[in-house]
C-alpha cells in the first residue's frame, strides 16, 4: 500500500449552471504510515491561493455582457452572450470583443486557470465563452 502525500484532500465539482459542490475528505486512514500529530503541515502541503489579476473597465464590462444571460435567463437562454450579443449591447466591434475575451482568456490561462485555451490539437476553434463565463461567475467577477 502506498503512502498518499496528504491527509485532507477538497474535490469541487463545477456544473455549468454555476453552482458548485465542495467535497472535503479526510485520507488520513488511507495512508500506510503514520504521521506525526503536526498542527503545521509542511510548506508542500499550503496550498496559496492568488486573487485574479485586474480587469480593466473595458475588460470587465465585455466580461459581465458575456455573463449576463447566464445570471438573467433560463434553460436554453442561459449561456454566455455570443461576440454579436456583446457588441450589440456594448456598442462595439465583434473583432474588438473577440480581441478582449481572448486577452482574459490567455491571462487566465498565464495564472493557471485550466481549459481556457486550446491546449490541445485536436479540438480546434473550440468555444471557450462557456468556461470564462464560469470561471467569472464562480470568483465574482460578477453577480446578480
């Protein structure tokens, strides 16, 4: 049996409605060898969370039109706002709006944020509005 590098894992299970669910294990019972009772979990374990970068205000208003039909609507309706939604809503070029969402996604991706780029060659022009609407939503960019 082999020893498992932590005594607490947290699992979060995203559904695409925005909610999330929090699963906190504790291992501690799985590992072969004990460990000392530490209250100080060794520098491996901390886990250090960043806030995200700054948007702009140009930024952050492309991203709240992106998710305003996810917080508004339901069924069908609640997905992120096409490039044409926003530039209708926004008063801009589509191009300008592609150009913005593309910027947040690639900076996202820079501060480790997954499945915001294609990252993978078999999944060409892959939309990612879904996953920069989530990922907006779940750390507050923006809200109801």
């Amino acid at each position: 049996m082999a020893s498992l590098p932590h005594q607490r894992l947290q699992i979060i299970i995203a559904s695409m409605a925005g909610t999330s669910v929090h699963l906190d294990l504790d291992v501690s019972g799985v590992t072969a060898a004990a460990r000392p009772a530490d209250p100080t979990p060794p520098t491996s374990e901390v886990v250090t969370i960043t806030a995200p970068f700054p948007l702009t205000p140009a930024q952050r208003k492309v991203v709240e039109a992106l998710c305003v039909p996810m917080l508004s609507q339901r069924g069908a309706g609640a997905a992120p706002a096409t490039y044409q939604q926003i530039r209708k809503t926004l008063g801009l070029s589509p191009q300008y709006v592609r150009n913005v969402i593309q910027t947040v996604r690639e900076t996202l991706t820079g501060y480790g944020v997954p499945d915001l780029v294609a990252d993978d060659p078999t999944r060409p022009g892959a939309d990612f509005r879904w996953s920069l609407a989530r990922y907006a939503i779940r750390n507050r960019w923006v809200s109801t």
